[in-house]
C-alpha cells in the first residue's frame, strides 16, 4: 500500500510538472515572483492603525508611547511594503528588464512618497465620517462608523489604493480594492477619483468603475453601479475615460446604473431608485421612473394610488 501511494504520488507530481512547461499565463515562470495577498491585507490593517490611531489596537508588539508605536509600524509597513512593490514592479513596462536592486531602488522612493500622502489621505477620510454621520440618523456616534461601517473602510482602502495607482504601482491597489470588496460588497477600482465628504449608505452591491470621477459631498447609495457604456472594446479601450462623472453634491439612490465615458451628472441632481441613465443629466436636476405607480389595498383603508412627483426626461 506504501508503495502504492509513493507510485501515485510520483505519477502526479511528473504530471503537473510536465504541464508547468506549457506556454501559459497561468504558469509561473519563477517561484513567489507575484505580490503576497497575505502580506497585502496585513498591510491594509497596519495603515488602518495609522490613519485611526487608538481606535485599533496593534497586538503584534507593545509600544511605549505614540512616538515608539508609531516608528515602529512604519518600520514595518517600509520593509513589507517595499519587498511587495519591489515584486510587483516586475510587471511594469518601465521595469520588466530592471535587475532586483534597481526596481527595490524604485520601490523605496515610492513607498516612501504613498507614506508621506497618509496626512493627506486622513484629511479626506475625517470627512468621509463627517458625512457619514451628518447622513446617517442611525449611527450612534462617529466611533461606531469608524469601527462597524464597511462602506467608510472600502472608502478608506479606495484612498490609499488611489494613491499607489497614481505612483503607478501594479497589481497591488487592484488587489487592495478587491480585498475591500470581498469584505464588504463595494466594489471601488484603484483609479476612480473620489472627492471630500463622500458617503456610502449600506454600500452592498455598489460597482464604481476605473475612470470614475465624483466629486464632493456625494452621497450613493446601495445597488447603484457607476460604470461603463460597453466593454466591447476590451484592451482597446485602456486609458480612455469610460465611466461617467459625478459632480459635487449629487445623490443617487439605490439601484440606479450610471454609464458611459461621455456622461456627467450635473451638481446638486437627484437620481432616483432604478433609474438607468447613458447621458448627461443637467445640474439640479430630479431623475426618476415615469409613471410608475404603487397601488396599495387592505388594511381597512381606502385605496391610494401613488404615483411619482417628479421626473426628469432621459
């Protein structure tokens, strides 16, 4: 039976060894030559202590005062951060023939640049918790958003993702933003901006494409996709802008699709539930399904038929 097992194990591991030699995009060409998603989300969680410092606490080691805490985790983010960009920069037209130490050169400055960005990354998420908490009549205070909402922490991923896409790091900010949308439903790419005091209610099933621009004091809502008008194109279409842009104040609610490169919502509009829209809609506008009517009977009451009050023409 020893034997037996030993034969069939050999016979396996030949098998898969011959089929690594094929020319394929699923073969690695070297052992560990891609980012670890491990150490990424680790990352995640240390950046999430430094941008709410006592909010989570740091169990990997003790720390003495604010000072010694914090040297110590940027130590730590500086070593993994820059082995995983180092690796990834493999993969970059700029760096593919670039010997180790030259892309590990590389990726020091820019890791140290995406670190330096952190104040500025805590400016916009104090007041993505601002409009949280002015948005939310149930939240208890801005510690529960801090510590339970799941569409402040994809916003927060989205925002230090943003700026390592800007520094034009592969692979990592994609697999940032898709390890945020595992955990909450929200699905943010790297590239799309994101303007101050934006708020995310419930957020389950949001999709925000790559080329997206929103501005300020946004409010979305869940269901709502903001994407693009056709993917037809596929490779060709990299680099151009295929996703609509949101002006400053605009609100959408749940289940509305926003789509096309060409397409901007005008500031201060109102999109309706469900709506779909594939042009721009004018500043101040209220969009809705016509004549739509709800009909409700029973309960003893007279029958109402509610229909909408307001509509915008697309």
């Amino acid at each position: 039976m020893e034997n037996t097992r030993k034969a069939e194990l050999e016979e396996i591991t030949a098998t898969l060894l011959e089929d690594y030699k094929a020319d394929r995009v699923i073969n690695c060409v070297e052992l560990c030559d891609q980012p670890d998603k491990e150490v990424v989300t680790g990352l995640i969680d240390k950046l999430n202590k430094m941008v709410f410092p006592g909010f989570f606490r740091e169990k990997s080691y003790q720390y003495y005062n604010q000072n010694s805490r914090l040297t110590v985790m940027i130590e730590d983010v500086l070593f993994h951060l820059d082995n995983q960009i180092t690796i990834a920069l493999s993969q970059s037209p700029e760096y593919e023939c670039a010997d180790y130490a030259t892309r590990e050169e590389a990726a020091h400055v820019i890791c140290r640049e995406f670190l330096l960005k952190l104040p500025a990354v805590r400016e916009m998420i104090e007041s993505d918790v601002e409009a949280f908490f002015e948005g939310d009549p149930a939240a208890f205070n801005k510690s529960e958003i801090i510590l339970s909402y799941p569409g402040l922490r994809a916003i927060l991923i989205a925002r230090l993702a943003h700026e390592l896409y800007l520094l034009k790091v592969p692979l990592i900010p994609r697999m940032m933003t898709e390890y945020a949308h595992s955990r909450t439903g929200i699905d943010i790419h790297p590239g799309a901006t994101l303007g101050k005091h934006f708020f995310i209610d419930h957020g389950t099933g949001i999709v925000i494409g790559e080329t997206t621009i929103i501005g300020d004091n946004v409010k979305i809502y869940q269901g709502v996709t903001i994407g693009a008008l056709s993917t037809r194109g596929g490779q060709s279409l990299r680099g151009k802008k295929r996703h609509p842009t949101i002006e400053d104040r605009v609100t959408i609610y749940a289940g509305a699709s926003i789509l096309g490169g060409d397409t901007v919502i005008g500031h201060d509009a109102v999109i309706g539930s469900n709506v779909f829209i594939t042009e721009s809609v004018e500043p101040g506008a209220r969009v809705s399904i016509k004549s739509q009517e709800l009909s409700i009977r029973g309960g003893g009451e007279k029958q109402k038929e509610l229909g909408d009050t307001w509509y915008y023409n697309i």
